[in-house]
C-alpha cells in the first residue's frame, strides 16, 4: 500500500480555562493517532464537545498542537503549517461564511484562491479555471455563479462554492468540518455526492467531520468515533455501524437506528447520563460515568486501543474479541 497522505501521531490540544484562583486545562483532544489514505474518505464522529472540530483545525494550522506529530504528504508540518501545505490540506467550514466574504462577488473568492496557489496563471486563465471550477461542483453555468453575491446563492450553493475555492489550490485532502450540518436534508446527498466524486474522480482525499452518523456511513470509507477527546473505536465504516464493539459507538447507533437491522435488546447501549470531564479529567476512561459496563478498572485506568480480529480498533476493557 502507499504512503498514507496524512499521519496524525499522537496529537493533543490543550486549552487553558478559568481565571487567576480557578486555573484549569481543559483536554479537548489527548494523544489521537490515525491516517487517511489517498483517494479515501475517513469521519470523525461524535456528539458535541468531543473533539472533531478541534482536530480540523489543528491540521489547518488555525491552532498550534500542544503535542504530538502532524506528517503530511511524507513531510512533518511542525507547529505551524507552510502555505503549501495550507493549500495542499484547505478547510471546508460548517459556515460557508467562515471562508467567503458577503459584500464581493463569488468571483473575487476564487480568483483570490487561485491567485495565492497559482500565481503562474494570467488574469484570463483565472477566470476560466474559476468557471471550471464552479461547474466542477455542481454550480452551473459558472460564468453566472461567478457575478452573483454569496447572499443571492442558496446554503447548498454556497457550501458548494467553498469546495470549489478548496480545490483551486489542487488539494491532496481536504478538510470538511460538518459541511452539510447546516442544510436541509433533502439537499445534504447532492453534496455528499460531490464528495464522493472528487475522491472517485480526482483521487482527493477528504477527512469529514460529522455528528451524523447516516452521512457517514453514506459517504465514508474508514470511521473514527471520538468521545470526550479520544478515539474510541475506529474500523471500516460498515463494519463499525454494523457491529459496533465499544458502548459509546452503540448508544449513537441506538439514537439512529438501522430499519435493516433487529432492534437492540442490549443493557451496553444504556446512557446513564453523566457527562465527560475534560477539564483536569483524572485517570481512567472518560465514558466511564456514563458506560452501563463499568468496572473498577475502567475508573483507574485509560484503556489502548487494540485491533480486533475483524480489523476493528477498540478502546474498552469490556470488548472480548471473538
């Protein structure tokens, strides 16, 4: 196999909350390791506060890591990442206004983009890679889109529209933090779709970040789960939503059933309802005052995640490989 695209090696964030008397460090993210190949698409789900979209931009160099090691395209990006390697690895924001400016036409937003990453091209070359890039995501016919305001597009338009500036840049990976979070659902699939083109045919890879674990399934090849800033479990994503092994991964599915599969009759998929600690959590497993499993052991110390006969990666002193 080749050289997955990106290496994440343990990274951490930290952030310091509080005031003078009640200083504290809230761990939003500990020592989180995956990979995403070329040409595949991997989620990061979770609920709120679990740590997704503080990865995004950790790898989009909008915060520095607090530790760890960010390899990208065989190089170690460091603290803070090149431009190069921004426009090699752009963002994708929940708000398509994150990243595009109301008051100028949607020309100005990728011209600019092509202007930074590809200053080689004229003015006229910019306009014409701008309309092939519009068309290229669905918004047609591009030399229209490219007069029009941000405001006189749709939310689906305009997420479509922040696609089209990421791929000007011609991104190995992009990074899509819950990019269709914001739309209706009868219009969310044509931007999976989207997604699933540019992996199947420009080979882009693209690291989604989703509470919406129908998307995920619908769009991805690999699935992390996150609880409380760490990876619980990770696996090809129908093998994860089918059989998921660790109980925080079955209490998601148990809130979006499958209508193909038996209902659950199972105590692992209780929630008792406390949540994480993430500021000075001490030791042990962070779902543990919610896991209907828990035991002494859980409490006292973090479980690793180990690989499972069936490829899956668990972190659960509960799981008994079969």
């Amino acid at each position: 196999m080749s050289e997955p695209v990106l290496q994440v090696q343990g990274l951490t964030r930290h952030f310091r909350v509080g005031g003078f008397r009640t200083r504290g460090l809230l761990h939003a993210t500990d020592e989180v390791s995956f990979d995403v190949g070329a040409g595949e698409i991997v989620a990061l789900v979770g609920e709120s506060g679990s740590g997704k979209s503080t990865i995004a931009r950790v790898l989009a160099g909008l915060y520095p890591p607090s530790a760890g090691r960010v390899v990208f395209e065989g190089r170690d990006v460091g603290r803070r990442p090149s431009r190069e390697v921004r426009g090699r690895m752009p963002m994708v924001f929940q708000d398509p206004f994150g990243s595009i400016n109301p008051v100028l036409r949607v020309g100005h937003s990728i011209a600019r983009s092509l202007k930074l990453h590809r200053p080689e091209l004229s003015g006229a070359e910019r306009e014409q890679e701008a309309v092939a890039l519009l068309e290229r995501v669905g918004l047609i016919p591009g030399a229209d889109v490219l007069r029009r305001f941000p405001h006189e597009l749709s939310g689906g338009q305009r997420q479509r529209l922040g696609f089209a500036q990421a791929l000007a840049s011609h991104p190995s990976l992009i990074l899509a933090d819950e990019p269709v979070s914001m739309l209706d659902v009868s219009i969310r699939i044509g931007l999976l779709n989207v997604m699933r083109d540019l992996r199947d045919s420009e080979g882009v890879s693209i690291l989604y970040i989703t509470h919406d674990l129908a998307s995920a399934r619908y769009v991805a090849d690999r699935m992390i789960v996150l609880y409380a800033g760490r990876i619980v479990e990770q696996g090809d994503t129908e093998r994860v939503i089918t059989t998921p092994q660790h109980p925080y991964t079955r209490l998601l599915m148990s809130t979006a059933p499958d209508p193909r599969l038996p209902l659950a009759d199972d105590a692992s998929v209780t929630d008792l309802g406390e949540p994480p600690k993430v500021i000075n959590p001490g030791p042990g497993c962070r779902f543990a005052p919610r896991c209907p499993l828990v035991t002494e052991q859980c409490r006292a110390s973090t479980p690793a995640l180990v690989t499972l006969r069936s490829n899956q990666r668990v972190a659960c002193y509960a799981v008994e490989d079969e």
